[in-house]
C-alpha cells in the first residue's frame, strides 16, 4: 500500500460521500485483489468473503492478533533472546524482527479495555512459558485452544490443577473445580 490508499484499510465504506462512492469503489477492488494475493492460503477462503478492503484488514488484523500460538512464540523470543553464535548485527537484526511481529500482534490501543485485554493477554503468555514442565500439556492444551482463555480463567485452571495434585497426593479426592 504506502501510496496514499491506507484510507481504504481503516474507513468503512458507508462514511464515504456519495460523490466520491464510483472512485472510492474501484481503487477498493483494485487494492482488495492485491491484499488476496499475499494472504496464507489457509485461511484465504475466509478472508475472501469480505468485499472491502476495511472488513478484510478488520477481520485479517482478529486474526492475526488472536493467534495464540504465534504471539506465545514470539514472547518466548523475547523472553529468552540472548546473543547466539552469530554476528551482532544478525542478533540486532533478530530483535528488531520480534519486536516488530509483538507489535503486529499487539498493536497500541486507545482504549482502557482494549489495553486491559492485551496486558492479560501478554501475562497469560508470560504464565505459560514460565510453567513446569509437568504442566506442559496443559500449556499445550491452552495453546491449542480455538478461542483465546482469559489470565483469569488460566489462573483459576492452574489453581485447580494444582490443588487437584496436591489433594491427590494426601488420598483419593474428587477435585472440586
């Protein structure tokens, strides 16, 4: 994009005046047919239903932005990002790279609950990758997960794993949680 076009990625159709409608149009098919050239093809197919390019980049950005799994990996880079047997400018050019994917996944907001969303979001991870490795298959149940749990609800499983273990190891006991 960068040539002026960024309007159509972040302005809805219905707010565009009726007399710019016709042009407004066409520059937006035009760049939508760009967009769907460069998406995984995994999820093309759901992507492709939306006709503008504000509900495509509305609906690519939730996707992208909600993939777990993806925003895990990239917080364990930076967690765990120490200089490797490489040059430095590799290295430099490495952390420039995962600060940029954190920041796609994890855009600035302007609102108090869209931040309060993403600071858990961001602990719940932290949580996850500072697990025993006992508990990896719930991390990895977590992970796996189609929609994203709360730090709260991950909390509260955690909890209740662990008294569960630790209740099992006094005697037999059905887990409360």
């Amino acid at each position: 994009m960068g040539q002026g076009y960024e309007d159509h990625l972040v302005t809805p159709e219905d707010v565009i005046a009726d007399v710019d409608k016709a042009q407004w149009k066409k520059i937006d098919a035009q760049l939508c047919s760009v967009l769907w050239q460069f998406v995984d093809p995994k999820i093309f197919h759901h992507l492709r239903a939306y006709k503008t390019c504000f509900k495509f980049w509305t609906q690519a950005k939730g996707l992208y932005t909600n993939d777990i799994q993806r925003f895990y990996k990239v917080v364990s880079g930076i967690v765990h990002v120490r200089q490797q047997d490489m040059d430095l400018s590799t290295d430099i050019g490495r952390i420039a790279s995962l600060k940029e994917e954190f920041l796609t996944l994890m855009p600035f907001t302007n609102g108090a609950e869209a931040q309060q969303i993403q600071t858990d979001k961001f602990f719940m991870v932290l949580t996850l990758i500072g697990l025993r490795r006992d508990l990896e298959s719930v991390r990895d149940q977590i992970l796996a997960s189609p929609s994203v749990p709360s730090l709260d609800d991950v909390f509260a499983r955690l909890l209740c794993l662990s008294s569960t273990q630790t209740l099992s190891t006094d005697g037999p006991s059905v887990p409360s949680c």
